[in-house]
C-alpha cells in the first residue's frame, strides 16, 4: 500500500499572523504530517465588496463585516510566503498553499512551487483550471459541492492545459464547516476513483479523525485536515480544525491503519505462528481404546492441542483399526 501524503491545512487559521504562521508549522512537524498548507490570495482579486459570508463564517463575527473586511486580515503577502517556505525547509516539512486567484497561481510557480492545490471554489473557474494545468506540475483537486460532470470537465480542462492524467489527485471533500457526518459519502471518493480513473484522497471537514481514518481503509492517498493551535481563538474556520495533539493522533493513527492494511496476502503471519498448535486441535481418544479396536465418533473426539492428526482427517480415521493401545486424551495415530 502506497504511503499515505498527510497535509495538516493551516489554511487562515493563522489570523494573517506570519509568528502564528510559523507555531504552525511546528505543530505540523511535531505531529508528523508530510505537509502544511496555507491559502494564498489577493482578498481585492477573490471576492466583490458584495461577496456575501456563508453561515459558518457569519458564526464567527455575525456580520460585523463583509466577507471582503474578513479576509483582508486573513491574507499572507509574498514575505511571508518566502519566509514560511523558508522556515518549512527548516523543519523538514512540505510548504504548500492553495492559491485562490490567477495572481496567487503565480505567486506560488514564481516561489517554486511544484505542487499545486485546488480548492473546490475553483473547480468551475476555467481561466483559473487552465492556468494551473499549464504549470504540468502535481495537482491536488477538491471537489466539494461538485457533481461528477464538473469532476469530468474540470479533469478534461487541466489534462488539455498540459498536466498529465497520473499527475492528478482528485480529493472527496463536503465544504460545510464542520461537515455533519452523515454527509461524508466516503463512498462517493470510490466512485470518483472508479468513474475516471484516478487517484483520490479525502479533505475532511468533519469533527474528529475517525472518518479521515475510514477514508484511508479505503484506499484514500491523501488526507488533508484542518488543524489550529487553539479553537478558542478567533477565526472562521478555527471550530472545525483539530488542535495540535489532535493532528498528532490522526498522524499516528494514518500510520497506523497503513500498516495494518498490510500487503493482502492471507498466510500464517509471523506473530501467530507459535500459537497454531495451542489453539488449533487434534484427533484423540475419547476414553482408553484397546489394540483392534475399530476407531469411530464413540471412542475418539477432537482437543487442543493441534499436535497430532488434523481434524481435517476424521473421515479417513473413522473406521480404521486402532494398532496399539490408546489412552484417554492420547493423540491419535494410524
């Protein structure tokens, strides 16, 4: 089984704070995530000054301000930008970013970036699909609120714009912060996989890390998840997001399931074999048996433990003569 790519999405839970940028970043690192990933956008080219909040984000502030004043304060400049992807490399972890807006697009190639993130809100943004799949690098697609056919489309568009088909992978993602979980589907990432091809990972927008877990039993390659230093501090997206020693379990736990999902071949493993002739039976006397007599369900019986005949012989005992004498709980021989 293929390792698991796990990205901890800081996305704006840094509150436009480069200092509470890079306590992310650490957390990522200590809890082992392959990446971290922010959002990059230019809040004046990504919404109208009109731009409506959605009601999670209207929980956050009410509408104390326009979706435009919230993300004003939420945005990183090219500093920070070079300054994060300077202090990823420091600790050893994938700087990442999903870019919102053409500008963002190239603000990220022009820093190097060779993987590149779409967030679902740009799955029918043509001009902006086009641009990333000019790059040819790897692409990362959500797909939330999205229907199979705008999965086809969206696919087509960065496939004709130059990315190569395996060089895709097309996430499951619900955008409800936080997801209900009957809304999950995580069956719907099997369709995806089988419809088009593909690869597929899960961006999981639910309470908790059982169902990023669940999505990695089924063949999940990527696991994006939200994650925050503290969900107390202000933020739209803070409630939804794991805290450090959260992401550090659902890290674990990945790794976890990986392993157990093993290789698919069924055979004795290694740590049972000393049990087999202690829990398995064998065929042995039901009560003492004399030298000729005839063996049959009335003077044997089956016990632990498996270190004479294998039940599995019955019928080719049964009715056999026994050679010597036998007794009580004496494995069989013929």
């Amino acid at each position: 089984m293929p390792k698991v790519f796990i990205i901890a999405e800081a996305g704006v839970n840094h509150n436009g704070s480069l200092r509470i940028a890079k306590r992310m970043v650490d957390a990522a690192a200590a809890a082992g995530a392959d990446a971290v990933k922010f959002q990059s956008f230019n809040a004046e080219s990504l919404v109208t000054k009109n731009a409506p909040k959605t009601a999670y984000q209207n929980k956050f502030n009410g509408n104390k301000e326009s979706q435009l004043e919230m993300l004003k304060k939420l945005q990183l400049d090219l500093n920070a930008h070079r300054e994060l992807i300077r202090y990823c490399q420091i600790k050893k972890i994938i700087f990442l970013s999903s870019p919102f807006d053409l500008e963002s697009i190239d603000l990220l190639a022009g820093l190097g970036l060779r993987i590149f993130k779409i967030p679902s809100g740009e799955i029918t943004n043509l001009p902006y699909l086009r641009k990333i799949g000019s790059l040819r690098g790897e692409i990362l697609m959500s797909t939330g609120m999205a229907n199979l056919k705008e999965i086809k489309d969206a696919l087509n568009i960065l496939i004709k714009s130059g990315t190569k088909k395996k060089n895709i992978t097309v996430l499951h993602c619900n955008t409800e912060y936080p997801t209900p979980i009957e809304d999950a589907n995580l069956r719907a990432m099997l369709t995806i996989g089988h419809k088009f091809d593909v690869k597929t990972g899960y961006s999981d927008h639910t309470l908790g890390i059982e169902v990023a877990l669940a999505a990695v039993a089924l063949g999940a390659s990527v696991i994006e998840k939200h994650f925050t230093l503290d969900r107390k501090m202000s933020g739209p997206d803070q409630k939804a997001s794991l805290g450090p020693q959260e992401l550090r379990a659902m890290v674990r736990a990945i790794k976890n399931v990986e392993t157990a999902m093993g290789n698919g071949i069924k055979k004795l493993s290694d740590s049972e074999a000393k049990n087999i002739s202690i829990v398995r039976k064998s065929i042995v006397a039901l009560r003492d048996i004399k030298k000729q007599e005839i063996f049959s369900g009335a003077n044997l019986t089956v016990k632990r433990p498996g270190i004479g005949l294998s039940p599995m012989l019955w019928d080719k005992v049964i009715g056999k003569t026994a050679k010597r004498d036998f007794l009580k709980d004496e494995k069989i021989s013929i």
